[in-house]
C-alpha cells in the first residue's frame, strides 16, 4: 500500500524486562501525541523475584500503563500507591517534575508471576509541559467497550469508533485494543490525523498488505483502511493529532531544551520531589 510505513522495534531490556520499542525511531518520531511505545514481553518471573523500577524523573508528557497479564505496583512523588491490574490504565502526567516506581506487588513476588503488557508515553501539549503533576488509576470495568461482529474494542484513552475514555488526555489521542476474530475485519476510520498499528499477536492484513507481527505500522493519512484478521489477533491501535516536534533526552520530553537541560542538573543535584518511603535512585544517564 503506498504510504504505510512500517517500524521494526528495537529490543531493549529495562531492570532485566525484555521489551519492543517501535518508538521513537529514526524513521518515525511520534504518532499523534505517541511520542514512546514499549512493548513489555512475555516474561514469567519465578519466586523471590520480579520487575523492579527505582525512582526515576519525568518532565513534559504523561505516561500510560497497561496490562494484559500479571500486576504492577505504582508509586509516585505525589503519594500515590497503586496495584495496577490487567485491564486497568496507570495515568501520570508529569508536568514540571514528578518522581515514580514502579515494581511486582510483594505477594507476586512471594508467589512468582507473568508479566506483558504497554507502556506509552505521550507529549503534552506546549502550554502544560510545566504544569501541576497529577496521577489517576481508571480500572477495567471502566473503560468503553463494544463488540459486534467477531470484533472486541477496549478504548483506553481518548476517542473513536463512538466510544469515548474516562482517561483525562491533554490533547486529541486515540489509543484502542483491538481484538478480531478469524475472518473478521474492522475499517479504521479517519478520524484521526495520524494513526498506527501495532500487531501484538495472531495474522492481520491492513486491504492488501500483511502486517507484521510485533512491528509498527503507520497509516497514511486521511484514508480509511480495512484490517483484515486472518486468524484470531490482537492489535492496539494509536493516533491523534500531532502536537508538533519534541526534544527528548532520557525520560525527560520538552519543546524548549533549556527545559531539559534545567531537568538533567535538577535531578543529578537532588532537587526533585522524591517518592515516599524510597531512597534508591536510578541516576542520569553518563
């Protein structure tokens, strides 16, 4: 199909969890306010161990957890303490400055766990990048869903196929779980400025190209394109309008760099809102 970009992710392992990253990529920077996508692989941690992310720091962007399987715990340097669930969505918004963990729940830990599931990061818009930090859980059973027609959707954030999420995004975005059964298709709409597909397991087509599995692919704009499912497959689906370009340095996000570069000393002096009841640290990046 003219136009579709596909992405190969890069592997990386973060605390030893094997992940996929399709963004961002040299050939592609973000999708809508999509500015970071992890792919969390399948990993089964035995007994007496688990992911563990120390406190680091984020400016600039929100952050979007979600789970297929096993449990993670949040904690922030607002106070929060949150068991995040499958099905659930873990939102933080940074803002100027906010510290977090996050880690296998204790009693997964005792007992042995799986863990795969997203995490994304999107750009705020200009205007709030140095706005109040701020962290909100919506459970499962909260988000918008429809089925009809061997086709699942979970809208996790933002809006599309009429279904609106709780989720309190800062600009357009559209980010969906998709989920077909074998000979069912579903039409993307164009809704969205900018959109991608991302095939997490099974066979798809997208009109006549195959998608590939565990890669981005990135759809030309203002067409409506049919996805195809040739066996039972899962896909998350992200877009929105782009809010235009963003440096990136660590997990810091910001259109200024003097706004990065302020971050980077701030946090190796120790002048960071700090998460309660923690004092390890991941440092800055030599």
């Amino acid at each position: 199909m003219a136009g579709l970009l596909l992405i190969q992710p890069r592997a990386e392992d973060i605390a030893g969890q094997p992940i996929l990253r399709p963004l961002p990529s040299a050939r592609c920077r973000s999708v809508g306010p999509f500015v970071f996508f992890d792919h969390m692989l399948e990993k089964d941690y035995p007994a007496g161990s688990g992911m563990n992310i120390n406190q680091h720091p984020h400016i600039g962007l929100s952050t979007l957890t979600y789970l297929f399987e096993g449990e993670l715990q949040h904690k922030d340097s607002l106070g929060s303490d949150q068991r995040v669930q499958p099905g659930d969505v873990s939102w933080m918004t940074a803002g100027r400055a906010v510290a977090h963990v996050e880690r296998t729940p204790e009693a997964l830990r005792q007992s042995g766990s799986r863990l795969h599931g997203l995490q994304v990061w999107l750009a705020l818009p200009q205007v709030e990048e140095q706005g109040e930090p701020s962290y909100s859980h919506h459970p499962a059973a909260s988000l918008p869903r429809s089925e009809a027609m061997g086709v699942q959707i979970t809208l996790i954030a933002g809006s599309g196929f009429c279904l609106q999420s709780p989720v309190p995004v800062r600009s357009p975005t559209l980010y969906a779980e998709l989920k077909l059964q074998a000979g069912a298709s579903l039409l993307i709409p164009a809704e969205q400025r900018e959109r991608a597909l991302y095939l997490i397991d099974g066979e798809a087509r997208l009109e006549d190209d195959e998608l590939p599995l565990r890669g981005l692919a990135v759809l030309p704009e203002g067409e409506e394109l049919l996805l195809s499912a040739c066996g039972e497959c899962h896909l998350a689906l992200i877009g929105g309008e782009p809010l235009g370009p963003r440096r990136m340095y660590w997990n810091f996000i910001a259109g200024d760099p003097a706004l990065l570069e302020q971050a980077k000393q701030r946090w190796a002096s120790g002048d960071w809102p700090q998460v309660p009841g923690e004092t390890a640290r991941i440092e800055l990046p030599s």
